[in-house]
C-alpha cells in the first residue's frame, strides 16, 4: 500500500499541473532577480546604508534557505495543495508590504515575511511535481521543462525588473506578484490534494538551530563590514552563528527522526555534491544579485540597460545545462562538477579583470564564462547529490540540495558584499585625516558603497563634481574586481576539494 493518500480528485492534466507548480518556483527567481536590478534605485529612494542594501537581499533568502526543510515536511503532512496555497498568500500579502513600505528597515522586515511565504511555496511546488510523474522517463520530461522554466525565468527577470524600474518604479517590481499569485491561486485549486501518512515529523530543535546558524554568521560578516571585523556587532554574529551550529550537529545526532539524517554525510561522494552545489550558488549563481551592482554603480548603466546587459550571463545560464547533461553521459560526475566550478573561477577573474579596466566587452565575456560553468553545474550539482543517496531517503536528499543552494547564495553573497565594501572604504578612506575631513568623506563613501551616487555628490560641481563621480565609480570598479577575485579563489579550491572527495575511499 503507498503511503501517498490522494485527498480529493479534480480534472486537471498533468501538463497543467507541471506549467502551475513550475509558475510557483519561477516566483521565487524571479522575485530575486528583478530585485537585484531595483537594490541601486532602493538606495537612492531611501538613503540606505549599504548594509541596509545587503539586508533587503539576506533577510529573504535566509527566512527562505531556513524554512525549506520543514516547509517540505509540513506539505508532505498536512496537504501539498493546501500549503502550497497558503504559501502564495503568504508571498503575496508580502509582496504587498514590501511595495509600500515607508523605510528600509520596513522593507527588509517584509522581505523576511516574503521569505517564509516562498519556502511555503517552493517546497509543495516540488513536491507537487514529484508527486504527479510516476514514471522514470515522465518524470524526467517534467524535470527537463521545469528546468527550461526557471532558466526562461533567469532570462527575462533582469530585463523585467529594468522595465519595471525604468516604467513604473521600484515598488512595482513587489506589486507586480499580487495578481500574479492570485492567478496562480486559482489555477492550484485545480490540483489534486496529496500527503504523505509516513511524512516525517517536524524538527523544531533543528529548525531553530539551523535557521540561527544562517542568521549568525550573515549578522556576522554584514556588520563587519559595516562597523569592524573586531566590533562587538560581529563578533556577536559569528559567535551565535558557530554555537548554533555545533548545537545543531549535536541536536540531530540524537533525533530518532532528524530533520536532516547526518549520517548521510559519512559518504564522501555526497559530501563532494553538497560542496558543489554550495559553492555553485556562492559563486556563481550569486552573481544575479551581485552583477546589477556593478552595472549600474561601476559602469554608470541605468536599470533598463543594466537588465538587457545581464543577458550574456543568463543565456549562458539557460543553454549549458543542455550541454551539462550531454557531457554527463560521457564524463564521471567528478570531472564536470570540477569542470563546472574551474570555469566559473576563470569567468569570475576574467570579470573582475574587465572591472579593474572598466572594460565593458571584458566584463561581458567574463559573465558569459561564469554563466557557462554556472549552467554546467546547475543541473549536475542536483543529479550528483540525488544519485549517491538511497532511494528512500530521495525527499531528504532533495531538501538537502535546495538547502545548500540558498545557504550559498545567502552566505555568498553576504561574504563577497563584505570583501566589495571593505575593499571600497580602504581605497577611498584616507589613512589619516582631520575629524571633519573624515567625517565628510565617510559619508561620502558609504554613499557610494549603498549606490547611492546622487547623495555622495550633492553640492558638488563643475570639475569637482566630474572628478567624484570618476573617483567613485573607478574605487567601486576596483572593489569589485577584488570580491570577483575572491569568488574565483573559492571556485577553484573547491573543484579541487570536490575532485577529491569524489575520489576518496569511503563508505556509499
């Protein structure tokens, strides 16, 4: 007997149900991306610190890289359908509030509640897919055309939010997914009810834990560029974030049912898999946050064309898992998530070597390498991971996969902002400067860490006033070339560590 109970029957295709689940998924990026062309134009409206800046991103994926595992298990337990329902709600009361929030505390405060609503999204949409293809070959058509989906998504949500940015302003890149979820919620009332009666049971120990672990280490490096490495503020961060994270390996090695099984990691292979996808999204897939930055405060673009200028690197997003998994039917797992992470390494250098020289056909050929290895690795990250997990254990090893992706994204982008900051305020701050002059020229720069060019030169003028806004964009330029070096560092020593750990003696 199976332990997949169908609630209730409704007429509605298979087909119909992949495009509505997929719908739901592609909110979630495309939320992210549209908001990433938006984050310069949020600044400028609100005067934002940078770390306000870095908040509006970490505060949405760190609700929603915390709550996917249980999100997933509440879905399995109390009805997919339902909870996916009630995660669109969610998504779009927040999405509501974010369009009017009066501040950025407000905003990042809401973006935390769009979080939750996309974890209660995404996992039931998942599962929702899963549920509905039985066979092997069905499944992996559906897989393949949610996967064109989302690189579809990547595509158009930059040019996307550029439009919005350019049309309607930046409260519509929130607004915009109202009508959307509503239409969305009308179509999932079509889809057949399902639950799991053997569904694990939720994990509030872990939860906590883990969602702690996330919250401490990006309070942790946000606030180290903001106030000092050794400031009380991050170090509290990193404290928290460490405890929490030894408290959470000692929790779940004593669950009789963990919300994740470490035992699974005794495999090295997995490990490796994990590692690949972590530094996937911490490198590369991050950069669809971090690149609109640059565009806009380096190279000066306005939104509309900072979105159409992302498109080398989304394109290359798109059309290389294609070629990923035609390579995979020659080469060993291994050698193309090492392959993957090699030549993301080399895009992120050739990138930043673009941004030192303010060269944009640099910086274009750079993101069409990053989107090359990114691509490679989107689709091969999951399969590694997948395949090396027993069969039973697939809604876990799921979990695991998804939670490691935005745990990337989320530490890696709030990693790599810390070394853009840093590296901006030690080219720009003077070393030794009168207590008014220092005052000034903070503000000065912390105005042009948050992208906010207009304030950082207000009162200038003629000569003065040119030679500013080059200083500016050229230290911006430079700083970004340094975090694009570090990315590529990462990328490189972790295809080293994947190569060995999949090569590594160990128990499968």
């Amino acid at each position: 007997m199976t332990a997949e109970l169908p609630i209730t029957r409704r007429a509605a295709s298979p087909l119909f149900v992949l495009l509505t689940a997929s719908t739901g998924c592609a909110m979630t990026v495309l939320d992210t991306n549209i908001v990433a062309i938006v984050l310069p134009t949020i600044a400028r409206d609100f005067g934002a610190s940078f770390a306000e800046v870095e908040w509006v991103v970490s505060t949405y994926v760190l609700c929603f890289a915390s709550l996917l595992l249980p999100a997933g298990a509440v879905a399995d337990r109390f009805g997919r359908r339902r909870v996916f329902l009630f995660g669109i709600a969610l998504f779009a009361i927040a999405s509501l509030l974010c369009g009017l929030a009066p501040s950025a505390a407000a905003l990042y405060l809401a973006r935390a509640f769009q979080g939750v609503g996309a974890a209660f999204l995404l996992a039931p949409a998942l599962a929702v897919i899963g549920h509905s293809f039985h066979d092997e070959g069905e499944r992996n058509r559906a897989w393949a055309v949610w996967g064109g989906i989302m690189g579809l998504t990547m595509v158009l949500a930059p040019i996307i939010g550029g439009l919005i940015a350019h049309t309607l302003g930046w409260r519509w890149a929130f607004h915009v997914n109202v009508p959307i979820c509503g239409a969305l919620a009308v179509a999932v009332l079509s889809i057949e009810e399902t639950r799991d009666r053997n569904a694990r049971r939720l994990d509030p120990s872990g939860i906590f834990f883990f969602a702690t672990t996330m919250f401490g280490l990006t309070w942790g490096f946000i606030n180290g560029q903001a106030y000092g490495w050794g400031s009380l503020n991050a170090l509290s961060g990193f404290v928290a974030g460490i405890s929490s994270l030894l408290i959470f390996i000692l929790v779940e090695s004593r669950q009789e049912r963990p919300m994740l099984d470490l035992g699974l990691f005794r495999n090295s292979r997995l490990v490796g898999g994990v590692w690949a996808m972590f530094a996937y999204a911490a490198c590369a897939q991050v950069m669809a946050s971090l690149l609109p930055l640059f565009l806009q405060n380096g190279l000066g673009i306005a939104p509309l064309e900072a979105g159409f200028a992302m498109l080398p690197f989304a394109l290359a997003m798109l059309v290389f898992p294609h070629i990923g998994r035609l390579f995979g039917r020659r080469v060993g797992a291994a050698r193309i998530l090492a392959a993957g992470l090699f030549i993301v390494a080399a895009g992120n250098g050739l990138t930043g070597w673009g941004a030192a020289l303010g060269s944009w056909t640099i910086v274009a050929m750079g993101m069409l390498v990053v989107g090359s290895g990114g691509g490679l690795l989107n689709g091969e990250t999951q399969k590694a991971i997948m395949s090396v997990v027993p069969r039973e254990r697939a809604g876990m090893a799921s979990g695991i996969s998804t939670t490691s992706r935005f745990s990337g994204i989320l530490l890696g982008f709030a990693v790599l902002s810390a070394v853009l900051a840093t590296s901006v305020r030690r080219l720009l701050l003077p070393a030794d400067c009168l207590e008014e002059a220092c005052r000034q020229s903070s503000e000065f720069v912390e105005a042009v860490i948050a992208g906010d060019l207009p304030q950082a030169v207000a009162g200038l003028r003629g000569q003065e006033l040119e030679y500013a806004i080059a200083q500016a964009r050229s230290a911006y330029s430079i700083g970004f070339s340094t975090m694009l070096v570090a990315a590529a560092l990462i990328a490189a020593a972790s295809a080293a560590a994947v190569l060995y750990l999949f090569e590594r003696r160990g128990p499968s």
